[in-house]
C-alpha cells in the first residue's frame, strides 16, 4: 500500500508537470527513481500481452503489464490532470513568474542530480550529451511545421504522437510541443469541456506514439544505458531556457486558429525585465521557489532511490507470475545486479 501510495504521488506529480509549457512529466518520472520501470512497462502493452493472458490467464497478464506500478501511477496523473492541473495553469497565466521560478529550480537540480557519470561513463558520452542539448534546442522550432499538414484531425492524431512521446522524454515538454504546434489551447479546452470527439483523435495520436517511442526507449536503455542517460540529461539541460522566468517573446507566428505560437525568446536579467515591462521582476518571491523546487528534488530523489523497483514479466516466463527479485535491473538479463551504473 506504502508503495502503491507513492506510485500514486509520483503520477500526480507527472500530471500537473505536463500541464506546464516547458516542463516535462518525464522530468519527475526520472527524478522520483520510477522512469525505467515506466518505459518498460509501456512497453509491454503489446502482442506479447495477448501472449501472456493466453498462457496464465488474468494472474500472468497483470504481472506482465506491472499493473501494480500502471494502475496507481495512470490514476494519479488523471487525478492531476483533473484538479491540480487547472491550478497550475491558472497560476501559469496569473503568476507566471512564480511558477516558472519554481520549475527552473526543479528541472535544474534534476540535470544536476542525474549528471553524475557512472562507473562506465567514457569521452564518447559527451557526443549523446551534446546531441540531447541541440535536439532541445531544436525540436520547438520545427513544431510550427505540422500546421501545414492541413487536416486538422491529421494535426491532433500527430500532435498527440509527438506530445506523448515527449512526455517519456526528461526535459522535453509535450505541453510546450503542443504550444508551439498551435494545438496547446484546443487540446486543453477539448480536455475541460470533455469533448470525447477531440480527445479519442488525440488519444489515438498518443497510444501510436507510446507504442513505438516506448519500445525505442526501451531498446536504448537495455543496450546502450549510459549513453542513453546522457541523452537524457543533455533533453534535462537543454529545457532550461524555456523556463527562465525573465524572457521576452522576439518572434512567433500565428496558428490556424489565430493563435500565437512562440518561435524564439530573449533572455533577460530581473532588472532589464522590469525595465521592458514595467512589471516587478519578484526577484525574492521567484528565487525562493527556485530554491523550493530544487529542494523538492533532492527529496523526491531520496525517496525514488529508497523504493525498489518491480519488474514486468515476460511471456516466456515459465509459471504465470514468475518475476524477476526486486530490484533487478531491466535492462539486460544476463547482466549481475550493479554491473551498470
């Protein structure tokens, strides 16, 4: 139940973290010690599920698909979605310093936090770091591209594969994707109003999504972990622009619907932004949040690292519920506990 408990929280956490532009579910996922176990689980939902039901029935599918760590974790991420959710985008649009304040402290901690070279870290680790800092860089600017796909039931079922798959990416906002693709507003008003004819096309976007990047995902981390992590940490760091509070919007363009979808920002210092804007910069209110994410970190990083993880169970497993000890690493089974850092 502890455990259950936690998985829980985490997803809520998830939740109301994608429900920021620039923040990633991801993010919380890698820093809480869960997002391993949440790749692959993903991953299991496929033909090899069938496979299990049809050899132990009921008992083995549920271990297959680790619905013990899925169940608690997809019913925190709605709980969030459909309460914490709406306070954080009001406080998103009523204090939006405050609260970028606070996810900058977060995501940056997170990059300091998963850095640390393992034991088989080489030079060559730099290339994927790099690698992950340009994509991040990148990837908002070419979002505008899918606003001349035309359909707009094509741009959801796209926009939903490219969002969900950022969301299994730390430092990657699926929300901030969605904002620069001109689909963020429709989408969250789709989820408000409870348009199920909106949400089953952008659904549809999201099971294509996490049914191919998961299993990439996966694939990367059992046979190329540190390299992948360094990735991961390159995403991390290259998110953190976007989240620095004291910006200025320089160039953008207007989506079909006449929205605004931001293209490029200029950086300032808390003094020149109250300067431009002739707003306060609330330099004390923003630096104790940074401070209170960065510490929420450290906090959720030694409680992540405290809760063992649990395998899913493979389909050629030979009794129904057979499973890996606790703790056991996912990524190769020929490996010794430990042998990767």
């Amino acid at each position: 139940m502890k455990r259950h408990l936690g998985i829980f929280l985490r997803g809520a956490g998830m939740g109301a973290a994608d429900a920021v532009p620039g923040v990633s579910g991801g993010t919380i996922a890698f820093v809480t010690g869960i997002y391993e176990e949440l790749i692959h689980s993903i991953k299991q939902f496929g033909p090899s599920a069938f496979v299990a039901w049809r050899r132990g029935g009921l008992p083995m599918l549920a271990a297959h698909l680790n619905l013990a760590f899925v169940l608690p974790l997809l019913a925190g991420i709605l709980a969030s979605l459909v309460s914490v959710a709406h306070l954080v985008v009001w406080l998103m649009d009523d204090h939006p310093l405050l609260l970028n304040g606070f996810f900058f402290g977060l995501v940056a901690a997170s990059a300091l936090v998963v850095s640390r070279h393992p034991a088989d870290w080489k030079w060559w680790h730099l290339l994927p770091l790099v690698a992950g800092l340009l994509l991040a860089h990148w990837l908002p600017a070419l979002m505008p591209l899918i606003t001349q796909l035309g359909s707009a039931n094509l741009m959801l079922v796209v926009g939903g594969a490219i969002a969900i798959s950022a969301l299994l990416l730390p430092g990657v906002s699926g929300s901030f994707l969605l904002l620069t693709m001109g689909l963020y507003g429709t989408v969250m008003q789709g989820i408000r109003s409870f348009d199920l004819g909106l949400i089953a096309i952008f659904g549809l976007g999201c099971l294509i999504g996490l049914f191919f990047f998961s299993r990439l995902l996966s694939w990367l981390l059992r046979h190329h972990h540190t390299a992948t992590l360094q990735l991961l940490v390159g995403f991390i760091v290259g998110s953190l622009p976007v989240l620095w509070p004291w910006r200025e919007l320089v160039r953008y363009q207007l989506g079909p619907e006449g929205q605004m979808i931001p293209l490029d920002f200029r950086y300032l210092t808390p003094g020149g932004y109250a300067q431009l804007t002739g707003d306060a910069a609330q330099l004390p209110g923003v630096v104790a949040l940074m401070l209170a994410g960065a510490a929420l970190v450290l906090l959720l990083g030694r409680t992540g690292r405290r809760t063992p993880p649990a395998a899913p169970v493979s389909p050629d497993s030979r009794e129904p519920g057979a499973s890996r000890e606790p703790g056991t690493s996912h990524r190769s089974d020929n490996k010794e506990e430990g042998s990767d850092a």
